[in-house]
C-alpha cells in the first residue's frame, strides 16, 4: 500500500489491509491466510518513513546547513536490502526543501544543496555504500555544486578560490577539482527517483520549468540558466582528461531538483530512475508478487496521475506480468481515473465516505477491506 496523504503512512495503511483480512477471515472461520505487507513509495516525500516503518531500518538525524546555509534537523534512514548490505534511504527534501524556507525569502539564486551532501557523508560514515535518493520538493538551482562541495568537489573561479554553493555561484566557475573528494565515493551506487524528463538547460530545462515555483524572477531565470550552461561546460572540458566523465546535460531528468538530477550523474555515476520502479526493485516485491494468490495496494486518492504511472499503478503492472489478481483500496476515486486507467484492476474501492475525518482512514480502510471480503466470500 502507498501512503494516504494526510492520514496513514504506507506502513499503517498497509497494516490496517492486514486486520481487516484477518477480522474478516475469524468472520468466515477460515484459516487465516499469510499475508506479506511491503512498503511502498514513489521517491518522494514519506520514502523515507515508508521503508523504515516497512523493512525495520533506523533513523538517523544529523544537524547540517540548510538550504539558506543556516543549521536544520535533516533526518534520513538506514535499511537492509533485499542483497543484505545497508542502504541509505534520503530524502533530498529533508535538508534543502522549500518547505524549510519562508515564502518571502523563496529565490534559487541564493540556496544549495550542501546538506544533502553532508547526509551522503554521514551514512558513509555509518558503512552505507548504496543510496537511494528522492530528489523532489526541492528549494534549490545550483546544479548540485553545494552537494558535490560537502563531498569534496573543489568549483574555483577565474582567481582559483572557492566559487561558492549556491545558484548564483554557477556562472563564476572555471575550474573543477576531484582529488579532494570522498574516497569511499567510487566505491557507491546511487539510484535516484527521478520522474521528471527534463534536460538540465535551456526551454525546458531546470531553471525555466521550476524556476517560478521556487522563487525566481524572469532575470533570475536567465541567470540560472545561463549558470547551469557554464556549470556543464566546464565539466564537459574534463572529458578529455577524465575519460569516464562525459556531458550529461541532456541525460533525461538531468534538471530535476535544479540540476541536482545532472550532479549525480554527471559527477556520482548515479543512475535516474521511475520513483516507484526503484523502491519496488529495492524491496524486492516482484519476488513477493510472484508467490502471492492476490495483490492489494491502494493509495490516498486514486485519479489521473496514479494513471499516469503512480505506485499502486506500477504494482498492478507487475502484478499482471505474472497472471496475479490485483485489488486496490482508496480513500477516495476521482473520476479521472477511469478515463485512462488501464485494465490492472480486478477491483478497486473508495473506502472513505464523504466528509469523513481523515483521523478515522485507518479504520474504515479496515471495516472496508473486512466488509470486501466477507460479502464476496472468496478472494475476490
């Protein structure tokens, strides 16, 4: 199950399934089916959360620079994966999201994501050597030069001293140094939840498309962007020196998170992905689809968007690769769902009546799941 915004985290909402099955089998004195619950995210907000709650991992919180350079409390979470090695689950969002800056003081030119750099250092001090990283919400456009920096990139000016962290640092960079970084940096993968396509430049890039929602003007824009050119053609200019480095500007999703998408590729050999895609492979639930009889998931709301390749959409896609009944339960069903929802679901229910309080999803997710069951007498 994904997350009910609002009222239940994909662990609750999974372990509310979980009662109303087995309430509902005591009901029909059967015995009680086994019943597997897995968490669920896209990459973004609540990922975090949902694996920690789902795979038993740890929480870790470190103070770091937020993404106006003063201190905040960043959290992210430690897991074991289905190959048994500790993996970092970060949620870029937890230490340069624009929720952490006031609406007055919103403009990319002057945030940066060097505390997602020093999340990165924290869990490589803990042992972590795989990363899967949500980059959404973000407050910034530096091009991932605050991340990098933490780690040890050097990004000089023309009189070789340090050119800063922030957006409006990009377009004074000449020189990038790589002898500085993190040793243990060559030696991790990083999976990025990535659904944006866009390029780091340009039109469509990062800093014209999300630019305006995180604060910046018509000349910022063009600032940026003319920064985040400079930023790639420097780095381009180390390919005949470091034959592993090549332009990933135009890498699709290269300007997700302001360019911090292109960083990870670009300087961290990161791969991006489909959010949901990458904790499903993570969790190995393809594994646990193909021993299953059924398949439940089910998020908040299920509308155009879960259509258009959301979590319990991509479950349903797995589910019908391996011949498996898919069943969803939603809070509630917009009416565009059914204009271009595919043929995945054997059912699916709104659980929540209208005007009822979100402080009671778990229990009517519950009672609806247990009133499923019970009336049809079967699986489904």
């Amino acid at each position: 199950m994904d997350s009910f915004k609002g009222s239940l985290t994909s662990f609750d909402a999974g372990h509310a399934v979980d009662r109303g099955i087995e309430k509902a089998w005591q009901h029909m004195d059967r015995t009680l089916p086994e019943v597997k619950v897995l968490p669920l995210a896209d990459g973004g907000e609540g990922t975090v959360t949902a694996l920690i709650q789902g795979m038993g991992g740890v929480y870790r919180n470190i103070k770091v620079r937020g993404p106006h350079k003063a201190q905040v409390e960043a959290i992210y979470g430690i897991v074991t994966v289905t190959d048994g090695t500790p993996t970092a689950v970060i949620e870029m969002a937890s230490a340069a999201g624009l929720w952490l800056v006031p609406e007055k003081n919103r403009n990319p030119l002057n945030t940066t994501t060097y505390g997602v750099g020093q999340l990165i250092l924290h869990a490589l001090s803990k042992g972590c050597r795989n990363f899967l990283v949500g980059i959404g919400g973000s407050a910034t456009n530096d091009g991932g030069i605050g991340m990098l920096t933490a780690l040890g990139f050097e990004f000089r000016d023309s009189r070789g001293r340090d050119a800063g962290v922030c957006g409006k640092d990009l377009e004074q960079i000449v020189s990038i140094r790589t002898a500085g970084k993190h040793p243990a940096l060559d030696q991790c993968t990083f999976r990025v939840a990535c659904d944006v396509i866009n390029p780091l430049c340009g039109p469509f890039g990062a800093a014209a498309v999300f630019g305006p929602q995180k604060g910046a003007s018509r000349d910022d824009i063009r600032r940026l962007d003319k920064g985040l050119t400079n930023l790639a053609d420097v780095a381009a200019k180390m390919a005949t020196r470091y034959p592993e480095k090549w332009d990933n500007r135009d890498v699709p999703g290269a300007g997700a998170a302001g360019g911090l998408g292109y960083a990870f590729v670009q300087f961290l050999n990161g791969k991006l992905e489909p959010g949901a895609a990458m904790i499903m492979d993570a969790i190995g639930l393809e594994d646990s689809i193909c021993d299953a009889d059924l398949v439940i998931t089910g998020e908040g709301c299920m509308d155009r968007q879960t259509a258009m390749g959301k979590a319990p959409m991509e479950v349903a896609r797995l589910a019908k690769k391996h011949g498996k009944k898919v069943m969803a339960f939603c809070g509630s069903i917009d009416p565009s769902f059914f204009d271009i929802k595919e043929d995945l679901f054997d059912g699916f229910l709104a659980v929540t009546p209208p005007g009822a309080s979100l402080e009671l999803a778990s229990e009517w997710l519950q009672q609806a799941v247990f009133e499923h069951f019970t009336s049809n007498g079967a699986i489904l």
